[in-house]
C-alpha cells in the first residue's frame, strides 16, 4: 500500500509546475486536498490533487498537463497529512515546483492573469471582478465537484466544464521578458543569492531558468512572493518555443524549446539532458522505426530548427497537411526551418508542432496519475 501511494505521488509530482510556459492552470493546493467531498476519504489527502489533474486532462484532452499549484505555507505543517506527504509537499516547495504562500488567493489570481490561466476553485471572488475583469469571463474560473467517475469542472460564470485562457496581460509580457534574482539564499524560484553580496550573482545569466515563474508586484515593484524581498533584473529572458507531441491523435506532452537548450526528441533519448521520450506511447512497429534520438530541435533568432538524427529519416507536414503528396521527406542530418503550422512526422501518427497548432483529435483517455493509486484511497462519495 504504501508502495503503491508513493508511486502514484511520484506521478503526480510530474504535474506540478510554476513554468509559465507549460502550466495550465492555477490551483489552491490546500483547498484541492481539504475537500472530502472529491473522495469521502481522510480530512486531508495529497491524492486529491492528482483527481483533480486527471479531471483537467480529461477536459482538455490531452496528456501530461501540469498545474500551478499555491501552497499555504501551513500546509508544510499540516497534522492531517501523512508524513510523507508533508515530506512531499516540502520537496516540491524546495524544488520550486510549488509556490508557498501566506494568503494563497491574492497569488492565485495574480498568477492567472499575468499568464492567462484558468483557475481551478470553489471560491467565486465576488467583488474582484473590478481589479480582474477577467474574472465574467465563462471558463476562467472552475470549481471541481464530484461526478460518477471523478471529479469534473463547473464553471462559476457561463457554466460548462470546458477551462478557457486568456491573453498574458500586458504586465506580465513584460515581466516575463526579464530574468529575476532573489537576494535570499537558495531560493529555489528565483536562483537565490548568497556570498558576495545580496545580488553579487546577478551577472551570472546563464544561472537563471528560463521557466522561473512571473515575480508578484507590490507597489509596481517585482518581489519574491515567498520571501517578500525586491528581485533584481538579471537581463533579458531566452526566447521560448513551447512544441507538443502528438501521438496516435492525443496529444501527449508540450515541452519548451529555448536558445540556449537544444532537445532532442526520440524513442529514448537521454532523458537527463532534456530529451523527450516517446516510447511509452509508440507500438511495436513504431518502436522499431523511431531512433533513440530521432530529432533534435533547437531555436535559431526565434525560429524552430529540426535537424533529423534518425537511421530511417523523418518527414514535414507543411501547414499541418496530411495529404500524402505534400509531405516533404528529411532525411537523416538534414534540417529544416519549421514554417507556420508545420508538422515534423517521426512516423504516421507520431507528430511534433508548435503547441498553438496542434489540437487532439482522437478520442483517446489521457493517461492516469491514478492509476497506481490503492482503491481504498479512491472511494466515491455515494449519489
């Protein structure tokens, strides 16, 4: 049993981001494991949090879809967690995969609107619509509630169960262009301070991740939501590309694509360095035809570059064409600049294309962070 819940907690910790590139929305951490009614199990239970990724997977059909998640900084302590899950939760703050906060809320919707996410809550924040406009838009905000198989969404304006996004303000265009120091030590969000100095390591760009979060503001000024402390401008922040994988129809993962990291994609890459292993999803003959390291993608002055890797060769879909006569073979080291709407096919079925572009189509179950979960830790509430 225990076995099992660490697996299943593994998993979902593979769903917990604060990369504003890949996070799909914005969750309360706390509120998601508090509410009994998703299960009818224990006062408090990390599980929770993986039916609710499950439930937004199901929505937006499509694999691997990460969430931001707001942490109260009680929850650290939290007596109604097992140990191991405040042990859990604590390497998630530490790693910087979550935020940890006093007022959760404020953040939540701060985080929302700088990046344009959904947010997953069963608070309705009457009375912000002023600061959060927003806030009347059908989708932006959903509450999780039981239903037969798991949770599903509600929406509190509009109804529906569909999560919309929105624009990135324009304030958090701009914050997100720069890179962010923070002065305190290891501080895991924003590539902490230390000897030196308190921004003696402001210099040393290279250091900063491009998927740190956006800062939070006070008074206009960018701050460390965790530590309160002024951030200072590290220059500018690499250019992104977030690509997605596409795999018998479903979308499977979206990874982001920067100057300085070029990635490569295949059967097996070497998963350390960055690469994108697709092979838990091919089929047999799939498997046989797609190399270790099939391509490899990097990003030129903004452009998309694929360069072919492969034994057996790949080819392009230009404008997301699948008519047979408009593929254009690539060849093994061969590279291409992908064009609006292209597709690099590693094999039929298997795409790659900028993540705007590329749309399920196939009516395919995403795949579980439950699935090691015990069935006693899974129990429904009655109809």
């Amino acid at each position: 049993m225990r076995f099992e819940i660490s697996k299943v907690l593994d998993a979902i910790e593979g769903r917990v981001c604060t990369d504003p590139s890949l996070a799909r929305a914005v969750v309360d951490l706390a509120e998601v494991i508090r509410w009994q009614d998703l299960d009818g199990g224990r006062p408090a239970s990390l599980l929770r949090l993986g039916m609710v990724i499950d439930a937004l997977s199901r929505q937006m059909e499509e694999d691997s879809v990460p969430v931001y998640a707001i942490v109260h900084r009680a929850l650290l302590s939290d007596a109604d967690l097992t140990s191991n899950e405040r042990m859990v939760v604590r390497r998630w703050a530490d790693d910087g995969l979550v935020e940890v906060l006093d007022h959760p809320g404020d953040r939540m919707l701060e985080v929302a609107d700088l990046l344009g996410l959904p947010v997953l809550s069963r608070a309705r924040f009457d009375g912000l619509g002023g600061r959060w406009p927003w806030l009347g838009q059908a989708g932006r905000v959903l509450a999780p509630v039981p239903g037969a198989g798991g949770p599903v969404f509600i929406a509190h304006v509009g109804g529906g169960q569909t999560p919309a996004t929105g624009s990135r303000s324009p304030v958090g265009a701009k914050l997100l262009a720069r890179q962010w120091r923070c002065p305190e030590p290891g501080c895991a969000l924003f590539g902490g301070g230390g000897g030196g100095g308190a921004f003696a390591d402001l210099a040393r760009v290279d250091r900063a991740p491009a998927g740190q979060p956006p800062p939070t503001l006070r008074n206009g000024v960018p701050t460390c939501p965790r530590h309160g402390t002024r951030l200072g401008d590290a220059g500018p922040r690499p250019r992104t590309a977030v690509l997605a994988v596409r795999i018998g129809g479903l979308v499977r993962q979206r990874f982001a694509l920067t100057e300085n990291q070029p990635v490569p994609v295949g059967r097996a890459p070497d998963a350390t360095g960055g690469g994108i292993v697709l092979g838990q999803w091919l089929n047999d003959e799939a498997r046989r035809w797609v190399s270790r390291s099939h391509v490899r993608f990097e990003l030129r002055v903004g452009e998309v570059v694929v360069t072919d890797t492969s034994t057996n060769g790949s080819g392009i879909r230009p404008g997301g064409s699948m008519a047979e006569p408009d593929r254009i073979a690539l060849a093994p080291q061969q590279s291409r600049v992908l064009g609006e709407g292209d597709l690099v096919e590693l094999y039929p079925g298997v795409q790659i294309g900028r993540a705007d572009e590329l749309a399920s189509d196939a009516k395919f179950s995403p795949t579980s962070v439950m699935a090691e979960a015990p069935t006693m830790a899974m129990r429904l509430p009655r109809p």
